[in-house]
C-alpha cells in the first residue's frame, strides 16, 4: 500500500522565506540563465534545464555533518549529452562533484596513469594519452570541443538544499520568457526533509550530551509553483524514485494529478539504469534494456530523451 498523501508543506506558494538562506550569486546565476535561454531560443534552439545529484541537509550552521543521498548524477550528465545530441541548449543544474556531461565516461580513471611523458628536442617536452586508458576519447574530446565553442551548456552547481531551491525557483523564472520552448527535466535527487535555520544549532553538536534525536520539516514542494506560477507554459517533467516497485505507479500518477505537469519518469532504485516507465496523463510507457544494448553500451537515458522530444514537440505546437 502506497503511504497516504503527505501534508503540502507551508512554503509550496513558492516563496522560500528565510528558512532556506539564498547564495549570494543567486541573482547573478539567474541573468546568466535568463541570457543564455533568450539567445538560444531566438536562434531557433530548444532549451532543456536538467537538475541532477543528490542535496545535502545540514544538522548545525557551522556544518560539521549533513544528510545525503545516493545519486550520482549519471541520470542527469548522461541526458545532458543527448539532449545535446538532440540540439537542444543545456542548463546543467548540479550537484558539485556529481558526474558531468563528458567527462563522467572516464570516472574511476587515475588520469596520471593514461598520461605518457615524452622528452621532446632541446629540453621541450610533451605529455601524450595513451587512448587504451581513456576509451575513445579523440570523439568524446571532440563533442566536448564542439559544445563549448557553440556555448551550449550552462554549468550551474549547487551543493546544499538550498542552494538547489533558490537556485531552481530562479531557473525556472528565467526561462519563462521562452515559453514552451523550455523544458524542465528534473532528475536530482531532492531531499524531503530539513531542519529550518532558525532550529539549526550554530555549532557542532556535542556527543557528549548522548545520543542523538533530531526533527525535520517537510521540504515545500517546488513543482507546484514551477508548473502554476513560474514557467507555466513550459515542458515539464518531474522524476518519481522508489524502492518498492508495486507501488511506482500509483505514486507517480499521483504526481501528475497533484502538479498537472507533462509526464513523470518513475524509477527504482536498484534498476533504475535498466528499466524506467513514462507516465502521462494518458499513457504509460516502459522503456527497458535489453542485455544486447546493455553489451552495447547503450544507455536509457538514450530512451528516455528520444521518447521524450516528439512529446516537447507536439506540447509545443498545442
Ligand atoms: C530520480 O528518480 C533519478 O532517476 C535518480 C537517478 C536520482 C534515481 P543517479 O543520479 O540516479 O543516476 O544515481 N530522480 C528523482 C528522485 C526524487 O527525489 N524524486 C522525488 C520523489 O520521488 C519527486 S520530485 O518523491
């Protein structure tokens, strides 16, 4: 049985208050945003802002400890490069130190290890890659080249939740101006709770007083007022994760009734990179790997983009 339907928390009009301290170069993040959404979308180009990564919820002000979570961000580097592929302009909203676009195909390589030293003519040198170490890297480097020089990808990173909430509402508020051409394709793995700042000990919290009970708040909703208020005319597709598989459906409709957005990728955790469902309002659609792909590198982030363009096609011609 699915759990019943939590509470809307306080803040789901969107307004963050001072629970959640906004970064400083919020404002300045917000034009950059806004620049690189205008240029592209007069150009002709769709533009997709990707949320990936996991949050941190710190316990004390002056953070010695926080909460995580698993993601990687492989979900969201790994779409970026085939929205990419599709033509789409990138927004890469992301966990710092989560995996990025390109480079998240060499994770695990010890770089100095695929790296020769070669003594050059009168005291020169040069530092050369032994491509068995970095798997076709000529290409990936060459993609990489390509999208930098066009200026396709707009790195932004966040590192605690509320870094993430600002961050988003104002992502969210500048794409706006383009209309449907935006896409909001939220994959980061958002923390539900927080302890407010106002509950938060300055200090670290002592061991010495015993074990410890600590009590979060509930993290507003941000969908909600992205899809009614923010960017409303905008493609919007939200990320629904469980770890009981019988109950994935149930919760992701639930979704799409409560925020009335385009569709809801659901995922399990443990085979989250095997096998994911769309769902729409009017459709369900499972996308799986087969051994033979999986043999053949191919990824589902592939699946999902490629099911998803017609979709922002169709949305936006309505
Ligand atoms: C996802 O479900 C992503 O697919 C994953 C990807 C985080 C599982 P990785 O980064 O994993 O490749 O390791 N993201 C959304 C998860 C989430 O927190 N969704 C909320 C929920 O399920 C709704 S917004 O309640």
């Amino acid at each position: 049985m699915a759990q019943p339907h939590p509470p809307v928390p306080a803040a789901a009009d969107g307004n963050l208050s001072e629970e959640f301290a906004a970064p400083s170069h919020v404002e300045e993040v917000r034009k950059l945003m806004a620049e690189f959404a205008e240029r592209h979308s007069a150009s002709g180009r769709r533009v997709v802002l990707i949320t990936s990564g996991g949050t941190k919820v710190p316990l004390e002000s002056r953070t010695v400890r926080f909460l995580d979570n698993f993601s990687s961000g492989r979900r969201g580097a790994s779409s970026a490069e085939y929205f990419l592929d599709s033509g789409y302009a990138v927004i890469f909203l992301h966990r710092h130190r989560s995996l990025y676009p390109f480079i998240r195909l060499y994770t695990g390589v010890n770089l100095l290890d695929s790296l020769r030293f070669q003594p050059g003519d009168e005291g020169t040198s040069h530092v050369l890659v032994d491509q068995k170490e970095l798997p076709n890297i000529a290409a990936v480097l060459k993609r990489y080249q390509a999208v930098k020089a066009a200026g396709l990808l707009l790195p932004v990173e966040f590192n605690t939740l509320s870094e993430y909430l600002h961050l988003l509402k104002a992502a969210a508020q500048a794409l706006n101006s383009i209309g449907s051409n935006a896409m909001f394709y939220l994959a980061a793995a958002v923390s539900d709770f927080y302890i407010p700042v106002s509950e938060m000990p300055e200090h670290k919290i002592q061991s010495s007083n015993g074990p410890l009970q600590i009590s979060m708040k509930m993290v507003p909703k941000m969908l909600k007022p992205l899809v009614k208020d923010w960017a409303p005319q905008a493609f919007v597709i939200s990320f629904k994760l469980e770890t009981n598989p019988s109950i994935l459906l149930e919760c992701a409709r639930r979704a799409l009734d409560t925020y009335n957005h385009q569709a809801v990728v659901a995922n399990v955790l443990d085979t989250r990179h095997g096998y994911v469902v769309i769902v729409t309002k009017n459709s369900q659609h499972e996308l799986i790997l087969t051994e033979e792909e999986v043999q053949k590198e191919i990824e589902i982030e592939e699946k999902i983009v490629r099911n998803l363009l017609p979709a922002h096609t169709q949305f936006m011609n309505q």
